[in-house]
C-alpha cells in the first residue's frame, strides 16, 4: 500500500466520530454461528485459508494446516496461561460481588479487579473464612484491592472460575472442563483473563506434523487483560493506543526471528496477541524483548515483522476486527466473513479459524 493510502486512511478516521468507525467494522451474526463449545479434536475446527496475492480462498481443517502455509513458515505462539480470575467475594451484610482479577502483586499482596457493582474505599469483603480483600482504590469500575491471606493463587485455584467471554455464559462446559478447554496445550505462563483463541486449534498431533513439514515455532508471552471486554471508546480512536498489556519474547524466540529475517522465511503469528506482540516488540531497530503495550492495530498500519497471520473468526466492531483488517483490507475481510457464515462456520472464541498469508 502507498504512503498516499495511509495518509488518506489516517484522515478518513480522524474525521469520523465513534459511531461512524464502529459502524464500519458491524456484521449481523444469528446466535446459531457463535460456537458453545470447542471442535473436538481441537485440529477438526474449518479453516479457512486466504492467499492475499492471488485472491484465492480455499476451505480445510485445521488438521491439514502444514498444506497451507508457506514453505518454511515460522510460527510464533503465545504461551500465556489463562488464570480463573472470576471470584466471589461477600460484603458483610451477606450480598455476594463477582469480582475480574485482573493482576496481582505478590511484593504488596494488592490486586486490580473489576467489578460491576459499587465498592467504597475502605470496605473490607470475604472470599473464605480465611482470606478476604479491602478496597483502597477505585476507579470507575477498577479497584485496587489489599489481600489478607495465605496465597492468592491457591485462593483462585480454589475458589476462582474461569474468565469466559460474555457470549459463552450459556455454554453447557462445567467449570472443570473450561479449565481444560480454554487453555491451549502449550500454556505455561499464568497471568491472562481470556485465551489466545487461535491457538485452542492446535493439538500436539498438528504440531508434530508442522515440524515434520519443515515449519519451525516459537513462542512469546502476552498476558491479555481487560481490552479483551471492553469496548471501544472515543478515546481509543483520538490517541491511537489500546489497554496496556505486559509480554516478554524470550532469547530463542528472538534468535528465531532475527534467522527468519535474514533467510526469508515468513513469520506467521498465531492470533492478534502474538501479532501486537511482535509489532510492538519491533516498533525500532532494536528488539524491546520486555515491555508493555497498548498498540492500536487498524487499517493504514505499516507492519513491521509479520508476514501472515492464524486468527479466528472476531466480535463485531473490535479492535481485533480492526487489526485483522489492517492486514487484508476492511471489505475484504467482511467478505471473508460473510462467505465463513454461508459455509457453516462457527465464530468467535470456541469457533473456526483463518489463514490469511
């Protein structure tokens, strides 16, 4: 794309209000297309694949991904680990409050939640007989919250359910079988409150048959946090940023990347989490293998490191629509949509998924 075509895109946005950009970005979806439950295997989710230089779209199996993807792919994978930051907590009157953890400071034994109902500074709630929060912060419906207990995590390994998206709240999986389900096979670093969906696709199996095809893995850690839920605002469009993230790119990764560079083999990120990783891990000349982001990923973006992209099928007028978009074009994209829906595919977190290359 031309420097012309950015400018003119830049302009085009900065001229819209938020209705009007959102607008963009809406499809109607009937309640049949969201999937409930996972594919089962993992590997037999559909998979749609999309070649950006010759137009053509073809309809598999996750199974059958190594056929798909250019020859010596590298495919970069988020090893984060999906906490069950959910937690009942009981103000002293009786009345329950589900309480989003967020993150947690062992140093300080303080914690940021979410929580939809008014808390006051001061106020002290029980999760067990022996562990409870006091409130010392609030910001609109984010709190800082002061732990009294022996361990927080075995306080959310116990008493904690996992973080589905609201979309799911009717799935018919029992707290046990979601620990197991929305967590990927690779999960290792805990920290995040959703899952890098695109990689729920991926079984052992598969990743034996991509080595064995000549594609190589890495993988990076990003712990996805409330940008997940929450909508877009006006804000997120005047300043271009996103909700902060943590990541970290470990030394093998980077070797990996810096060899793909060089040699020319193509970097294929695995889901938008890996993809801001990467591009904001490599907004300069020198790899920052440790940091934060808040990059907003949208259309007229100039990409840095990836060459393709495995994604699955995003919530209507997202950021991570816009990210998608930034790489195939918004009506390209919806066009993709609309044909995944008249094949029978399932969207969103337990859905299908895509190869755009």
């Amino acid at each position: 794309m031309s420097i012309q075509y950015f400018i003119l895109s830049l302009l085009q946005y900065l001229a819209m209000n938020l209705e009007e950009t959102l607008s963009l970005y809406g499809f109607l979806l009937p309640k049949e297309d969201i999937a409930e439950v996972p594919a089962s295997p993992r590997d037999s989710a559909k998979l749609l694949v999309y070649d950006r230089e010759s137009g053509e779209v073809v309809t598999d199996t996750f199974l059958h991904l190594e056929k798909y993807l250019p020859e010596k792919s590298l495919l970069i994978f988020n090893d984060t680990k999906v906490i069950p930051a959910r937690l009942s907590v009981f103000l002293p009157t009786g009345g329950k409050v589900e309480i989003l953890c967020l993150s947690y400071d062992k140093k300080t034994k303080t914690l940021t939640a979410l929580s939809p109902r008014n808390l006051e500074v001061g106020q002290t709630l029980a999760a067990t007989k022996h562990a409870g929060v006091t409130v010392i912060k609030k910001e609109d419906s984010i709190y800082t919250l002061s732990f009294s207990g022996h361990s927080f995590e075995n306080l959310l390994s116990h008493h904690g359910s996992t973080p589905i998206p609201p979309y799911l709240k009717h799935t018919t999986l029992t707290e046990h079988e979601l620990r197991e389900k929305y967590q990927t096979i690779f999960a290792k670093r805990a920290g995040s409150v959703a899952a890098p969906t695109a990689s729920l696709h991926f079984t052992r199996r598969l990743m034996k048959k991509l080595r064995a095809a000549g594609h190589d893995i890495g993988y990076i850690t990003l712990h996805v946090g409330l940008g997940t839920f929450a909508p877009l605002t006006e804000e997120h469009l005047k300043t271009g940023t996103l909700h902060t993230e943590w990541y970290e790119i470990p030394k093998e990764t980077q070797k990996k990347i810096a060899r793909a560079k060089r040699e020319g083999w193509p970097v294929i990120t695995v889901g938008t989490t890996a993809t801001r990783t990467l591009e904001s891990a490599y907004q300069k000349r020198a790899v920052k293998a440790v940091g934060t982001t808040n990059l907003f990923i949208r259309e007229g973006y100039t990409w840095r490191i990836i060459d393709g992209m495995i994604t699955n099928f995003h919530v209507p007028k997202s950021s991570l629509l816009m990210l998608v978009s930034a790489l195939i074009g918004r009506e390209k994209l919806l066009a993709l949509y609309a044909f995944a829906k008249q094949k029978g595919f399932k969207f969103f977190s337990f859905g299908d998924g895509m190869l755009l290359k």
